[in-house]
C-alpha cells in the first residue's frame, strides 16, 4: 500500500474532501493505494499557491530553471526501479516495460532542460532610433492532466515543458496511476522552490475543477470526450487549451509488402502495452492480394504475444474492449484469434485478431485501447486511403508500402498529425506534430511545446526625449 497525498504549496497533506479512492492491480486485484481526492478547495488552493509562486519563478534565469530540471532527472534515474515498480502495480505495464518508459520520459526532461535556456524571442526591423522586438514570457500556470497509460513519460514532456520556460504547475496525475504521479512529484518537487509544482488528486470533478480555475493553460492528455469538455471550459474562461486526445489509428497494407514483415509490424502497433498507447494500431486495411498471408501471420504474431503482454488498466476497460471485439463478431467480423475474457484475477485480455471488419463497426469506428487487430481487405491503394481517412479522429497513421509515389501520396493525403511509412514507431526525437479533428489541438511534444507554454510580447523600445 503507497501513502498517497497531495502537495499544495510546499506541503503534503490528505486534502478536505474526505473522499478516497481504490486503486487495484489489474494483475491480481490486490489493492495498490488508496488515494485521497481533492475538494473544490484543494484545487483552488493549489492554483493560489501556483499564482502566488508565479513571479518569482518566471524571473528565474532559464539556466537556473533548466539546472533544476537536469537535477530532478537524475533523482528519477536513481528512482527508476522503484517508481517501474508502482506503475506496473497500478496499471499493469510489465516492469522492464515500465523502466523504458521512464527512461523515455527522463530522456524528455532532460531535452527540455538543454532547449528551455535558448527558447528566444527575435528582434525586428524598425527605426534606427528604436529597439524592436517579439519576446517569449510564460504564460503563469499551467494545469496539467495526464493520463494512465504512459504516466512517467507525458507527465515529464508536459512538467519539463512548462516549468523550464517559467509557468508554475498544478498537476492531476490519472485517478487510475495516482501513487505513480505522488511518487514522481516527490522525485521532483525538491529541487523547486515551494509552490511551483502542486499535485492534486481525484477523479472527473476534480480534472474539471481544475480545467474551470483560474489557469493560463491546460494541457490535457487523454479521452476525446474530455478533452472537449476542457476545450469548451477554457473558451468560457480564456485558458489555453492544449490537447492531444484519442484516436483510431490505421494502418495500411499495401500490395507489394512482405505479408509476413507487416504481420510483424502490425501486431507491434496493436499489442505492444496491450493496445493501451494513445497511438496503437487500431484498425488495418490491407489489399486483397496479400490479405490471407497477412492474416494467418498475424494470428501467429498474436499467440506470440500473448505469452507476453501484460494486463488492461482494470476490468472496466476490459468490458469495454471486450464489448467491441462481441459487437463487431455479431455483425459479421470474423474471430480468428482471442477474443475471449480469461477466467480468475486481474484484468487479462487476449491479443485478439478480427477479420471481414466493415468501418461501420465500433471496433474499426472508435478508439479500442486494448490488444485488438481489427482488419479490413482493399482493392486499392485508393480505397485504403480514402476509408483510412473517413474516421473523426486525426492522429496518427502508418502505411507500410514498397512505392515511393503512395508513400508520398499518404504523407499528403491523409488526415493526421504524424504519417509514418514502413514503420509503426520510430521516429527522430523533437518531432512534433498538430493532432487533427477529435484527436485534440496544438504542439504537445518537441522544441514547439515551448512556444504553446509561452506568450509572445511585442516590444518598441525607445530612448527617451533629449533634455529630460
């Protein structure tokens, strides 16, 4: 059992609500934590002692600042065993999983550290008597609500972010990985000055107290339905909202590829972190000349992983993905593999493949997030580029291809904030991307973060009148 409790101002403490909430894990049901949940009161205490560290804070050298940063990371590297330990206990992600995925994040505040002091302003043309110019300022504070699923490394992306450009923070960390959040604010927080990182708990009410304070910005990973929920909050308030939301992300099978490789890269996509990755393969269209081969491969790659996935968050989630996977078989989705909740404890679902999928089906349709393959068959590059871009969300895609034209075409064509050819993941580090439609809105990664945690002040400077 972790002794999780919020940190206002310097201080830890249980709150006022009086409320808990249980935590269990979803490997064995065993209880994890017990985390208190935050009043209205707490949230509005920890925006004021946000506020109230704000200035200070933002007249801080940036190396100071970035010092900081560089010093938090080391005290997470030390802890990283510890902390791989909590996460995989609270949302199921196996430890040596867990231990990449703070490395990850570790790696992303370190970046931020290094691009925070040379983050500037430029200088503009104007008279020769005059000094000219566009200068970055912080914008006050930032809410930060991350989610579940990757708990370290987007809580590092978005904390180093606002806090190396001068922004205090008040940070939810999922109500699902609450002891992870608790435990990496205290890696964090002693190497700040009191009040700049203020943690609170809790579930919906809170996240929505805190999204309708009085914040400069919230940035928001997590579900669409959230996610526009803050968007209209932050337009009554005047917040920033900066958000990267849900998706359905497709990949396309061209005709040409080794069917056996894309089995491979395709399984990667939907399995990996049992589906649970905010950009999983959730939805595949592959041409009908390699689509039996592709399919009977995949079916391989998924008994292989289920010897080595780790469990869904919890057995609501599990209901969820499972209620998908039943529907789409109803109307006429083939089972070839999985597909079929495990007896006794914890969360467990099986890496499930589908076939004969239709886009009219919730598990092609909406946001999965569990280890599902759902495939479709094409007779076109054509038509796989036309039916991968009908969905209502916008935030990744893959095409695996041997034409340099398709692939070209896909980068341009498809509605989506990262294109990737040939490849599920990868990726240079520092790419950033705008997610599109119901994925969310603005840069929530890369040196470009830098610019959505800042305001831009234009600036005329000039000497004061001779004989004063």
């Amino acid at each position: 059992m972790y002794q999780v409790a919020q940190l206002i101002d310097g201080r830890w403490a249980s709150g006022t609500s009086g409320r808990t909430l249980t935590v269990t894990d979803p490997r064995d049901d065993s209880q994890v934590t017990e985390v208190p949940v935050a009043s209205d009161a707490d949230v509005a205490a920890a925006v004021r002692a946000a506020r109230r560290a704000a200035p200070e804070w933002a007249r801080t050298a940036p190396a100071a600042r970035a010092a900081a940063l560089h010093a938090a990371a080391n005290t997470i590297e030390a802890a990283a065993g510890e902390l791989a330990e909590i996460m995989a206990a609270e949302m199921g992600k196996p430890v040596d999983g867990a231990r990449d995925s703070i490395a990850a994040g570790i790696g992303t505040l370190r970046q931020y550290a290094e691009l925070g002091p040379t983050h500037r302003g430029r200088t503009l043309a104007g008279d020769d008597g005059a000094i000219d110019l566009m200068a970055y300022r912080p914008r006050g504070v930032v809410a930060v609500i991350t989610p579940w699923n990757d708990p370290v490394a987007v809580s590092c992306g978005l904390l180093g972010a606002a806090l190396v450009t001068g922004n205090t923070v008040v940070h939810k960390p999922s109500e699902r990985t609450p002891a992870t959040g608790w435990r990496l604010a205290q890696l964090i927080a002693p190497h700040l000055p009191e009040g700049v990182l203020n943690v609170v708990h809790g579930d919906g009410p809170a996240g929505a107290a805190l999204a309708g304070s009085e914040v400069d910005v919230v940035a928001h990973v997590g579900s669409t339905a959230t996610g526009r929920s803050i968007a209209a909050t932050c337009a009554r308030t005047g917040a920033k909202a900066l958000l990267e939301n849900g998706g359905s992300d497709p990949l396309i099978v061209d005709a040409g590829v080794d069917p056996v490789w894309a089995a491979g890269q395709a399984a990667l996509g939907a399995f990996a972190n049992s589906g649970q990755i905010c950009v999983a393969v959730e939805r595949i269209y592959v041409h009908e000349s390699l689509a039996e081969a592709f399919v009977e491969a995949l079916a391989t790659e998924a008994e292989t992983w289920g010897k080595q996935i780790g469990p869904l968050v919890d057995r609501r989630l599990r209901e969820a993905v499972h209620g998908q996977v039943r529907a789409a078989v109803q109307d006429g989705a083939r089972l070839v593999t999985g597909g079929e909740v495990p007896s006794g404890a914890g969360a467990y679902y099986p890496a499930t493949v589908l076939s004969d999928c239709t886009d009219d089906m919730a598990v092609m349709r909406e946001e999965t997030f569990g280890p599902v393959a759902p495939v479709a068959t094409v007779r076109s590059f054509e038509e796989a580029l036309s039916r991968a871009g009908d969905s209502p969300y916008g935030l990744a895609a893959t095409v695996l291809t041997p034409s340099m034209s398709h692939a070209q075409r896909a980068w341009r064509e498809l509605p989506a904030g990262t294109i990737k050819i040939n490849a599920v993941f990868g990726g240079a580090p520092g790419g950033a991307a705008h997610p599109r439609r119901g994925s969310g809105q603005g840069f929530g990664y890369g040196p470009e973060l830098l610019d959505e945690m800042t305001a831009v002040t234009a600036v005329h400077l000039e000497a004061p009148p001779s004989g004063w």
